[in-house]
C-alpha cells in the first residue's frame, strides 16, 4: 500500500487514466522466486474491467515473465514528475526541503498472452499507438512477415486487470496560497521536471479551484 496523506489523493479514475497514457515506461515488480523488477512500455485499455487493463511484453530471455501466472500479484509504477523543493521558496518560515512529484500504482495479476495470434494482435496495438505509419509497407519500421514472425518468438505478451488503482499527486496542497505561488515561481526557473512538475501543479491548482 502506497501512504498517501489525504491531500495528496488523486481518486479520479479518468485523470489516473490519462496519467498512465502519458507516463506509459513503468516499473513493474512482483514476487516469484525472489523479488523481480522489469522496466516496460505498458499499454492501458481503459474500458477492459472497472478499472482498465494493462498490456505488455518482455523478452523471453528475462525469466521476469514466469511470475505472470494469473495468481501472483504484480504492482506497476507509473512515475510522473518530479523535483526538489527548496524551504526559501515558502513565506511561512522556518520550513523544511521535501520532493514534490506525482506517481500512479497499478496493482494486478499478470497472466500470459500464449497465441502468437493474440501476441501479435498486441504488438500492432502498440505500434498503432507509438508509430502508426510504422504498418506502411513502405514504412522504413515495417518488418517482413518472416521476419516479425521470428522476432515475435523471442519475447512473451501478458494483460494484467487492474484490481487495485492509487494515484499520489504530491504537489504541495498541504501549504499555504502564498507557499503554492512561491514554489510555482521558482520552478518556473528551472528546467527539465521541474517545468513538467509546474505544469501539472497548474492544472492540479486550477481543478481544485484555487488558481
């Protein structure tokens, strides 16, 4: 179970669905013979379950696939973004550092995709999604029949249902007006994820009727 404070709840299904479309690369761990942990592309059918399904693949090679028996439970991150939080930027004083980021966990249990029909069904979903044109004979990514054939051997699909759906969004509600503006304007001074972090903390501020 992911702690969550109550402020930093995100219970909408809709907007930790969207979350997970634009943060698709998870981590996805479970628990077999020991702990394993892969890091994949996963693709989210929201309307397969109350709570969508998650479709992926990995390499035969990575032994990570024989925990996906259908009973054994596996936790998928998705991470969002993410950054330092200075104390100087907040007028109540004296403040601590933390982190502000947003991360969305998707718990299930992965069962095996075992057609090549159905594994194939899935590769051409993620490619429709990824690099539509790629399904262009003349397409520079478009393999031979032959050659897709042997590739697709070489690695296993899965779905994982979603049972369990917690989204954290940590982006200082807990502060005060003036600390929000204050983090807002120097995060607006950075670069990387701190830009992506002040874009979401806009249209979190914006939701929840404060902006």
């Amino acid at each position: 179970m992911l702690y969550t404070p109550r402020s930093f709840q995100e219970p909408d299904l809709s907007t930790l669905h969207a979350f997970m479309k634009q943060h698709a690369f998870s981590t996805v761990i479970s628990h077999g013979s020991g702990i394993n942990v892969s890091h994949l592309p996963l693709m989210l059918v929201p309307d397969r379950g109350d709570k969508g399904t998650l479709l992926g693949h990995l390499a035969r090679a990575n032994p990570h696939w024989k925990d996906f028996d259908g009973e054994r439970p596996a936790l998928c991150v998705f991470h969002g973004p993410h950054a330092y939080i200075s104390p100087t930027w907040y007028k109540v004083q004296p403040s601590a550092p933390t982190w502000n980021y947003a991360v969305v966990h998707a718990l299930g249990r992965p069962r095996i995709i075992d057609t090549q029909a159905e594994l194939s069904k899935l590769i051409d979903m993620m490619l429709a999604e990824y690099e539509p044109a790629s399904g262009a004979p003349g397409h520079a990514a478009h393999l031979p029949e032959e050659v897709r054939a042997q590739l697709l051997e070489h690695i296993v699909g899965f779905e994982l249902p979603i049972e369990e759906l917690q989204g954290k969004f940590k982006l200082g509600q807990n502060r005060s007006a003036e600390d929000q503006a204050g983090m807002m304007e120097a995060l607006a001074g950075q670069g990387g994820d701190a830009l992506a972090l002040l874009q979401l903390m806009r249209e979190r501020s914006y939701k929840d009727g404060n902006g």
